[in-house]
C-alpha cells in the first residue's frame, strides 16, 4: 500500500492510498467517509488494477482547512488529484456524496480524464420540494424536508454532533453488521470535524443533479440497496437517464444497504471488475 500526498490548486493536502497496478481505479468517500473505508477494494482489487482511495479535504488523514466544504470545491479536488497522478481513462467511483461530487465533476469538466464512471447508492438531490407530486418525489429521492436540513447540521455542529454521528452512520447498515466495525465506521467519519461536517453537509443537501445524467456519454453503473436508506428507485431513475448505463441493486440479504462495499465485498468487487473489464 502507498500513501501520497496531493496539493490541490488551493494548497490543500489530500491523502490518497494506492495499491496495485493496471487500469487506474479511483474511488471517492462520501460524507464524512474515509480511503480507509474501501479497505477491501484495495486489498481485493489491486491484483487486476491501480486501486486509488483519496480522503476528500478535511476528511481521514488529508489536510483540515477551513475553507472549501461545498461540492463544487471537492469536484476541483478530484480533478486536482486526477492531473497530479497523471491518470487518464480512468474508472471512477463515488459512494453516497462521492457521486454528487462527480456529478459535479462531469458538469465542470465533462468526462476529461474519465473511462467509466460507477454511482453507489445516492439520489440525485437530497432535499424534498413540498410541491412534488409523487413521480418527482421518486425520481429525486429525496431524504430530508427542508426544515431537516437544518436541523440536522446543527445538530451535528453542536455539543451532541458525536451522538449524532453514531445515529447517522447506525441507519446506514444492516442488522448483520459487527458492532466493532460500525464503530470503526463511526470513528472515521469523526476525522472530519463535525462543524466542517455540518458545513459539507448543508452544501450537499442542495445540490439538484437530475440534469446531468443525461449528459454522461461514457460506460456507467448505477449500484444500489433494496434495503438502503437511499430509495433504490432513486438510483433506478438516474440509470434511466443515462445513456446505456447499467443498474444493479443489492439485496436485503447481500448487504443492500448503504454500505453494501463493507458489507459484501466480494460481490462488489466482482461487480466493478465484470464493468471494468
């Protein structure tokens, strides 16, 4: 396993692990999500390809600044790392925040650089719109009304944001998950400091991409769970919208929630390399 180190255009330090050789598989954490975390496409992966796991700014081991917790900074980031690393047709993957940070990468710079994209298991805008009609509703996905929002990254900013983590994170497995490796999970999102958490958190939540997936002309996997917390029609929709993108839901029973990488590794590894090829 090799660590870098990468300075985005802003002086930003962003740790990465890398392992492996071959196609240059890039995987980027969602919320308050660690490199760590896809310990196991790193050790599972890195036979067949160049596996590279980067901790956005402020999370896991990169640089804690505090300035630039909105998606759009991020998808900088990430374009950043791309031309330091010099990869090119590269596959990469976002899980949860992870996609909406490279939708907004596509909406930025289109698929420079980029092979094959993969979208794990988020919908394309957070935040419901009280006018919806029930179609709409779907399609978005949509996790919080509006007052929520708030409510929740001030909770997470305030003197119970640790608390709030644990709850946060709780929802986001199935009953099968090991109470020591939830709370590792737990612990690395509190690399990020829960303010900055709070900060990203609200950024996040209202940002609509359903215009982009439309506009995706590279090969493209949507993964969800039937179980997640994310509606899995959600991540139907944005498929839909893709030109020849290709779906898979996880099942209850093989993990399907939102952290179906860490729950059933082995099949989603053998997913990402069926795609990769």
């Amino acid at each position: 396993m090799k660590r870098h180190r990468i300075v985005t255009s802003d002086g930003v330090g962003l740790n990465a692990l890398e392992a492996g050789t071959g196609k240059p598989l890039v995987l980027i954490p969602g919320w308050s999500q660690t490199a760590e975390q896809f310990r196991h496409q790193l050790d599972g992966l890195s036979d067949r390809y160049r596996v590279i796991a980067i901790d956005m700014r402020g999370h896991g081991d990169s640089d804690k600044p505090k300035h630039g917790y909105r998606i759009q900074r991020l998808a900088k980031d990430v374009f950043d790392a791309l031309r330091a690393l010099d990869l090119t047709d590269a596959t990469l993957l976002g899980h949860s925040m992870g996609c909406s940070v490279l939708w907004c990468y596509h909406d930025l710079f289109g698929s420079e650089r980029i092979g094959r994209y993969v979208f794990c298991d988020e919908p394309p805008f957070l935040t419901a719109n009280p006018a919806w009609g029930e179609a709409e509703r779907d399609a978005a996905g949509a996790l919080f009304p509006p007052d929520a929002v708030t409510a929740t990254a001030n909770a997470l900013a305030g003197p119970d944001g640790v608390a709030t983590t644990g709850g946060f994170i709780a929802g986001m497995v199935t009953a099968r998950m090991p109470k020591d490796q939830l709370q590792w999970m737990v612990d690395c999102n509190l690399k990020l400091p829960r303010a900055d958490a709070a900060a990203l958190l609200y950024n996040h939540c209202h940002q609509d991409w359903r215009d982009v997936m439309a506009r995706i002309a590279v090969p493209t996997l949507y993964i969800g769970g039937r179980a997640s917390l994310v509606p899995w029609r959600s991540v139907e929709w944005s498929a839909a919208q893709t030109p020849g993108a290709r779906l898979e839901i996880f099942e209850e029973a093989e993990g399907g929630q939102h952290f179906m990488f860490v729950e059933n590794p082995e099949k989603f590894n053998r997913l990402l390399a069926a795609f990769i090829g």
